[in-house]
C-alpha cells in the first residue's frame, strides 16, 4: 500500500479501530456509473478522493481530499469507501472499490454535470477577497456558451490559486506553457475535449499553440493537420481560463478574445491570511502551524506555492518547518 502522505491521516493508537469483520473484504456490488448519474453532487466529492488516491494513497480524511464528512458518509452508506479508523476530530477512510472502475465512473458522468453556484462559492472559499473577481469566474464557468478568461498579475496575486482550484472540476485539463510539447495544446484538446482549457503561463505558449487557441476561441473547434489530413474538431463548450505573469509578448489577436483581468499583489496580511486558510483547508495542517508557515514564507515573498511546498515537506512537524524555512533563506538566489 503507498504511503500515506498527509499528516491528517496519520492514525493515533488512541483512535478506535472500525469493526475488521469478514465484510472487509467484500467487493461492493454497486453501479458506480449509475449511482453518480443520480447523485450528481457527489461528483466533485468523488473526483477529489480519485485525484488524492492516484497521486498519494488510498487512504485519507476528509481533511486531505478536502470534502465534507456527511458527503463521506453517503459515500460509505453505499459500499465507495469504508471507514478504518476514527478519531477525536477526524475519521480515516478507504477506497473500497477500484479505481479504474471510480474513475470510469466519474468520467462517463461529466459531460452531464452541472456545477451549482454553492458548490463554486464552496471551491473557491480558500481565496481571500476579489470577491467581485470570483463572481467574473462564476459566470465563465456556467454559461451557455464559453467566456475565455485570462488572469494577469504578479507571482504573489491569486492567478494561480484560482486555477489550481477550477482544475478540480470535472471535465477539467491543464496544460503549462512553459512544459507543453511539440504537439502542445492541439493534444489536450483531441485527447480530452475538456469543458474547461486551464493554461498556466500563457505568455510562454509557442506560435502553434496561439494558432490553435486563437482558432478555439474564434469558432469553438480545433482545425489542424495531422498525418497530412486536415482535423476539424467541434469544441462547442470548451472555454480557456489562463493566467500570465506578463502579456507583452501575447499575439494581441488572441488577447482580444479573452476577458483580460489585472490582479494586484497581495499584502503581507492579506497573504498570511490567504496561506493560512490554504494550509490548513488543503494540505490539512492546524491553524498554529499554517500560520507560522505563511508569516516566515511572507518576510521573502508572496507565492502561496512556496507555502504548500514547506506544509508538505514538514508533514506536520513544526521542526521540520523550521529546517526547510532555514534552508530557503540560507540557498536562496542573492538579491
């Protein structure tokens, strides 16, 4: 079994034990597919605890996969998940189906959800202030037809939270564009007709990958040549939320067909504020830790990333914290 990577799921040898009954071991019967074609707003609970499963462990908290615990209950009620362990706080679940067949699942149900505005006011609560901002997002989201949205600022502004968060969403694909391949975003297009095109650094996309884009947002369809053969791809729902430290050097063609937003820098309060809520509604740390977290990572800058980079070396551990704060300051880049 892999590792279990939050310290939120570490289990105390205080905690009660669930029952280890033969039952443990039962494959649930269950129609995946058609249970979250009728619980559509379990979906995004699923997906979390699919991503968090993939990349870390099968076993988590509500804590780590950041979902309510009476949507885990449902989960559990139906045979999903099982819970091993419980604590003072918190319980400890498990995957109790496979994974392939939770994530077939979710993916033959995506193109029908429907995200409600509770569970956006839900996604993006870890967000302090632009609150005029979230609302712009909201409507790109749920309208009928795509509005493409573009976030400029600097490294300490919001941008790439707010992607971070709306990747979470089903039907979602992310692409950076200082990583993207030769083949680029015609790839993500073609291979996951996504509903939601999220772009980190624009402003390093190639020539081709503009030419696509630009195509996209046009006329919502991928038109390129591949094998010789030229693809006309319908894209009807697809819209493009980007973010860009700079835009000097974006083809003007394909700003104007983006809603282009400005965000300001963070203060140190708002960005200690900001970390903190990250910190510990997302990687699962408690208040004291996060907030020392955020207060050492503001003295040299405003990146919530540098943050979650310490919250999840430390697991935890304040003195781990420290060792990694210490490290940053002794290697870092002179000014």
């Amino acid at each position: 079994m892999a590792n279990v990577h939050s310290n939120s799921t570490k289990v105390s040898t205080k905690m009660t034990d669930a029952p280890t009954t033969s039952q443990e071991n039962q494959t649930p019967t269950i129609d995946l597919t058609l249970f979250f074609k009728e619980k559509k707003n379990l979906l995004l609970t699923a997906k979390r605890i699919l991503k968090f499963c993939k990349e870390k462990s099968d076993i988590f908290t509500e804590n780590s996969v950041k979902v309510d615990y009476f949507q885990l209950v449902i989960l559990e009620a139906h045979g999903i998940i099982k819970r091993i362990a419980t604590g003072g706080n918190y319980s400890v679940w498990k995957l109790n189906v496979p994974i392939e067949e939770l994530e077939r699942a979710i993916r033959e149900n995506e193109d029908e959800y429907e995200i409600s505005e509770e569970e956006l006011d839900k996604l993006f609560s870890p967000i302090i202030g632009y609150d005029t901002l979230k609302s712009i997002i909201k409507i790109a989201l749920t309208s009928k037809k795509p509005i493409h949205i573009l976030l400029v600022g600097p490294p300490a502004s919001a941008k790439s939270l707010f992607l971070e968060l709306i990747s979470e969403l089903p039907r979602s694909a992310y692409a950076c564009g200082s990583r993207t391949t030769k083949s680029g975003i015609a790839d993500v297009l073609m291979e996951m007709q996504p509903r939601h095109l999220i772009i980190d650094e624009f402003d390093k996309l190639n020539t081709v990958d503009y030419s696509i884009l630009l195509s996209l947002c046009e006329s919502q369809k991928l038109v390129i040549m591949m094998h010789n053969k030229r693809v006309n791809l319908d894209l009807p729902d697809t819209r493009v939320l980007a973010a860009a430290n700079r835009i000097d050097k974006v083809p003007q063609e394909v700003l104007s067909r983006f809603e282009v937003l400005h965000l300001k820098e963070y203060t140190k309060e708002e960005f200690i504020n900001v970390a903190t809520k990250v910190l510990t509604m997302r990687e699962g740390l408690d208040e004291k830790l996060a907030r020392f977290i955020a207060t050492e990572v503001a003295k040299k800058e405003r990146d919530v990333r540098s943050a979650i980079r310490v919250a999840r070396g430390c697991d935890g551990d304040i003195e781990k914290a420290k060792l990694l704060l210490r490290a940053r300051e002794i290697y870092a880049k002179p000014s």
